[in-house]
C-alpha cells in the first residue's frame, strides 16, 4: 500500500476514534500512535497533517459538505461516510499538490473499503460536486 493511501486510512481511523470517543484530535493521535507504534513517519506526518487540518477547518469543511449533500443532514450521516468526506475535502479546497481526482478516488476506495455497500457512489456523488463547484470560485 502506498504511503499517502496508508496515511490516508490511518487519518480516518483517528477521526473515527475521536468522534466516537468525544478525544479531541490530540488525544486521538497520541492513542493512535502508541496502537500503530512502527508507522512510517512520513505516514505517520501526511496523516496528521490531514487530522490537523480537517480539525483546524472542520466548521468550513462540514458548510461545504452540507451545501453539496442535499437531503442529508451531516449529523446524520455515517460516521464513516462523514470523516471520509472531511478529508477529502480538506484535500480538495486546501491541499495544493494533491490533484482533485487522486483525493476523490482514494476516497471512494476508502468508501468501498470501510463504509456500506453504497458509500462509494454516496462519497463519489457529493466530492465530485464539491471539486466542480468550491474550486472555481
């Protein structure tokens, strides 16, 4: 598996511990950290910096995933469906070097990996308008 796409699960995994444990992100990470001892560092570095900053933008990041996500309250998503689409598009709207598909794509595989049988196309439907719209303007 390569670096970024490990980094990647192991960003969600804390989100989904923190929200499911009320830890805040620093807490989260440190118990991570200590469960996944032999991590990488630069896998260990890309998903903090993907935890820390869907943290420090989560209230702009969950607007934008509201104004995308018609009919769905995002308090009511899954939680996993939820924390998948806060990372990518933290990616999408404040990761330069990371092209939009390649956020999209990882998060539809992270979808089909963790989530229900229709994550995927749920993820896929909602980043797919979030890169077409929020970028452009």
């Amino acid at each position: 598996m390569r670096k970024r796409t490990r980094a990647r699960e192991c960003a969600l995994k804390v989100l989904y511990q923190s929200e499911v444990t009320k830890y805040d992100h620093v807490r989260s990470l440190r118990v991570f950290w200590e469960l996944e001892a032999n991590t990488e560092s630069a896998v260990k570095d890309f998903a903090e910096q993907l935890v820390e900053g869907v943290h420090k933008h989560i209230k702009e990041i969950d607007e934008v995933i509201s104004r995308y996500a018609k009919n769905w309250n995002i308090n009511r998503m899954a939680l996993i469906d939820k924390n998948i689409l806060r990372l990518a598009t933290y990616e999408i709207l404040y990761v330069d070097d990371i092209p939009h598909k390649v956020s999209i794509n990882e998060a539809i595989d992270m979808a089909k990996k963790y989530g229900d049988t229709d994550s995927s196309k749920f993820v896929n439907g909602i980043l797919d308008k979030i890169s077409k719209s929020e970028v452009t303007k």
